[in-house]
C-alpha cells in the first residue's frame, strides 16, 4: 500500500481529537470527538469547517480557457460571468460521467475544483484534451476549506466582512487576516456557506481563527457525508461513475441549456449524442432516486432494491440515518418503472425485505444564500 | 479511556454480561464498544424464546456510520429483551452498562460463564486493539 498524503491541517486535526482514516489517499478526519451526529446537527444549526484540501485545485490559463473546457463538459463555461461558478460534469465519449467538478469564472483564469480520487485522472483528461494555448497548473501548494452552516456567514464576516456581499455562487478573492484567499459562496452540505482556499502555510493559522469563533466546530467526513445525502447531493464513485450518464444520474439539470440539442452551442462534449438521444427518447433504464425507509433500520449502499415480487430492480448507492431528517435515507438507482415518487420498493438487509418509498431529493430544505 | 465496571464479565467481541444468578444473564455491549460504533440510531434484537449458540449472531447495532453484528457470548435462550431500545437506541451511547443493555438469556450450560473475561483481562484487550 503506497503512503497516504496528509493535507497542511493534518496537525490540527490530531490536536483536536480527529478520528483518522484512510480516503482517496488521504489521511482524513471521519469525526471528532463531538460524533458524526452531533457534527451534522451543528453544521445545520450553526457552522461546520470541514477539511477538503485533498479535493484537486487546478488553475487553467489562457484566453481559450473556457472555449477548450467547454469541449469537455455539457456546460455553459463561455458565458459563465467573472465572479461566478458553476457545477460541471467530465463526461465520456459513451456519455458516462468522469466525475463531477466546479468551475470558477476567476477573471484572468479558470478555477476548477474536482474530485480527491479522480484528481490524476482529471488532470491528465484535461492535459491531453484542452487544446494549445491552455495552461494547466496543479495548485497544490493550497488547502481547501469548506465553512458551512447557517451561521456560517456570521462567523466568517466577523473576520472578513467582504463575504457578507457575496451571494450563493459568487467567487472572489479576499484577504483574510492578511492572507489572500480566494473564496465563493458554496459547499456540498445544503447549507448557505464558503469554500475558502487558502495558501498551504498560512492554512493552519487561519483555522485556528475560523475555530475561533463560537458559531464553528470541526467536522469531519462522516457527517459531511450525511449532510450531502440529506441535500440530495451526489457522492462521485457511489452515485455517479463512468458508466452512468447524466440522464440516468437524475443531473439533466447540471447540462446548460446552450449546450442541448437545440441550444446555440449544441453538443461538441464527449457522449454529446447518447445524451441527446437519451433526453429525446428517453430510452435508459434505470434512474437515480431518493429513497426514504419506511422503517428504523439504515439502509446501507450496495443494499439491492426488489419489487413486491422479490425481483431485483436495482440497488441502492449512498444509505444512511438522516440525523437532520430523523429517518433512514438513500439515494440509489432502479429501473425506471419504479421512478415514480411515492413507490413502494423494497430494500434487502439481511435477507429481509425493508419497504421504502421512492422520495424526492433534497430530504431536507437547501437553504443556499441567494441575496 | 473507557468503563469497564469490575463487577461485570466481558467477551472479546465487546459484549458485557452480568450474572443475574439462577443461570439468567444480562448483555450488553461495553462502553468502549458504543464509542468505537458512535451514535447508535438503530437496534435489532432477537425475539423472546429464541435460542442462541455461543458466537451465534444475536442482533445488529447499526450506527450512523456502519452496522455492526452482535454475538451471543454464551448459549442459551432469550427470556427478556430491552423494548426501550426501539425507540430510544441512543441509550446504547448514553448508559451502556444499564437502560441500554439487549436481552437477557436463560443460560443452557452455566460452565460457560467461567470462560469469561473479567474486568482486567477486557481492559488488556482494548488496550491490546488500541
């Protein structure tokens, strides 16, 4: 086994108790001492900071930039306005999803964000397919920072009154304490809140302020993963992959409409004509769905989802207790007869059938600032 | 470092018994084990008058993070289970040693307890896991 990476807040997160394990070759907090579900209530009453520099960071520069991204996701980058993001999809030439990304329109260069276990992939997918002119940088000498919750904004102006200006969305680069900092008005709990990346040794001195603050506590991936599946948000490598399409994956809505079969820059991303034919003919067969339990028992990913009859019809990809929701929930995926919101499928957890209804997503209210 | 009362016996799978005598024992699994599972948000036990072998699974103690199994420590059949955990697992966490004990078992072979780890050999063993 090859040696975990450790990001510049792995000291603080043994000084403050994190609980650590192994995740897309980080050494990543799950929890501290607080408990997954105390972390989760907290980020949805008051503010989280969560730890996601092994997230990749990369740069591209040049004044094709968006023009050559653009040739790899079914997304709007072109007119994406300076100052703002937007959530992308790499997809594969059989309309399979790479992996989810976020793009930041930063002025003179593009700021994108993917995924900690598709980051080499990623990098290498752009340098082999963004044409001449696009420079790539690895900006790996930066941590990463999610603050979420919604005292998140509370406790962040009190240190850099800026970001009060910002709306869900917004990206701009703001000093904090004297370290330049680049920041946007997102996250991935459903909550109002930041992503504030942060230069590596500067990173540990100003989570300590963040901490500081009586609205933060730490909060590790356990309950980031809760608070996702709670906002209906997809994890990549559970709920979405390379053989998923974005149709199937329930994220028609992530493809710009400038990018669909009849908009002004139709096509021209890999897969463009499965998922053309896809949205026209709506010929797939299986479809991802919420799911909530119609009993107390988690249902967990991997669980196979049957019909009244016992018939596998597909399988669950993200289960957990919903601390917020107060009930089991998950995502999964099944034949599209069974998308049909109030269903009743049947989940298999130790040879028993467990009812669940198949429910819209989020399971919870998002509560992003939108000004 | 975690409770363990010396007045209990223990299992190295971190299940607690206490001997109620009349061959009626009492289980549960340890504080260090409710720590190791965090917030437990689901319990399933076994009926009344089910009969368990030793290492057989008993039930499950699904936390928000992972399930994980639970073994009868010693053979014999089930007489009472704990309905309050039903509604209220979060009392595995909160009182480990009592209102968030399982079931209780009418033992089939009494010699079995003598198997058991005490206080200090289950302390030795977490510290050994540790």
């Amino acid at each position: 086994m090859s040696e975990l990476n450790r990001t510049p807040l792995y000291n603080l997160h043994l000084e403050l108790g994190g609980k650590m394990v192994p995740f897309a070759g980080f050494e990543m907090p799950v929890q501290y001492p607080l408990g997954v579900k105390k972390e989760h209530i907290h980020t949805r009453e008051h503010a989280g900071l969560f730890d996601v520099s092994h997230m990749g960071q990369v740069k591209l520069t040049g004044a094709n930039a968006a023009a050559e991204l653009e040739k790899l996701v079914p997304v709007d980058i072109i007119d994406l306005p300076v100052g703002k993001q937007r959530y992308a999809l790499f997809t594969n030439d059989d309309g399979g999803i790479m992996d989810d990304l976020m793009v930041t329109n930063a002025g003179d260069y593009l700021y994108v964000v993917v995924n900690a276990a598709c980051k080499a992939q990623d990098i290498a997918h752009m340098q082999a397919n963004l044409g001449e002119g696009v420079e790539l940088e690895v900006l790996d000498d930066r941590a990463l920072v999610a603050l979420q919750g919604p005292e998140a904004a509370q406790a962040l102006s009190r240190i850099c009154p800026a970001v009060n200006e910002m709306v869900f969305m917004d990206s701009r680069q703001v000093t904090i304490d004297g370290v330049e900092c680049f920041v946007s008005r997102s996250g991935y709990t459903g909550e109002d809140g930041y992503e504030i990346s942060i230069p590596a040794a500067e990173a540990e001195r100003l989570c300590r302020l963040f901490i500081a603050q009586p609205e933060v506590e730490c909060i590790g991936l356990g309950a980031r993963d809760s608070l996702r599946l709670e906002s209906g948000l997809c994890l990549y490598g559970h709920d979405l992959d390379q053989t998923t399409t974005p149709i199937e994956g329930s994220l028609i809505w992530a493809i710009s409409k400038c990018r669909r079969a009849d908009g002004e820059r139709a096509g021209g991303f890999p897969g463009a004509d499965k998922i053309f034919d896809q949205i026209a003919n709506k010929n797939y067969s299986r479809k991802r769905i919420g799911l909530i339990a119609q009993g107390k028992a988690p249902i967990r990913e991997g669980a196979e989802l049957q019909n009244a009859d016992g018939v596998k019809i597909g399988e669950v990809t993200s289960g957990s207790f919903g601390p917020t929701v107060g009930v089991p929930i998950a995502m999964g995926y099944v034949a599209t007869e069974y998308a049909v919101l109030e269903t009743e499928v049947y989940a298999l957890v130790r040879g028993k059938q467990l009812p669940m209804t198949v429910a819209k997503t989020p399971f919870i209210e998002q509560r992003y600032f939108r000004g | 470092m975690s409770d363990i009362p010396s007045d209990l016996k223990y299992v190295a799978s971190h299940e607690w018994i206490r001997d109620e005598g009349d061959g009626v024992v009492t289980i549960g699994i340890t504080d260090h084990a409710q720590d190791l599972l965090g917030d437990v948000v689901f319990i399933e036990l076994p009926e009344a008058g089910a009969e368990f072998a030793t290492g057989d699974d008993l039930g499950v103690v699904e936390s928000v993070k992972a399930a994980s199994d639970v073994y009868a420590p010693l053979s014999g059949e089930i007489i009472a289970i704990n309905g309050d955990l039903e509604d209220a697992p979060e009392l595995v966490n909160s009182d480990p040693y009592g209102d968030g004990w399982f079931v209780q078992l009418r033992l089939s072979d009494t010699t079995e307890l003598d198997d058991l780890l005490d206080a200090d050999g289950y302390a030795e063993l977490c510290e050994a896991e540790s």
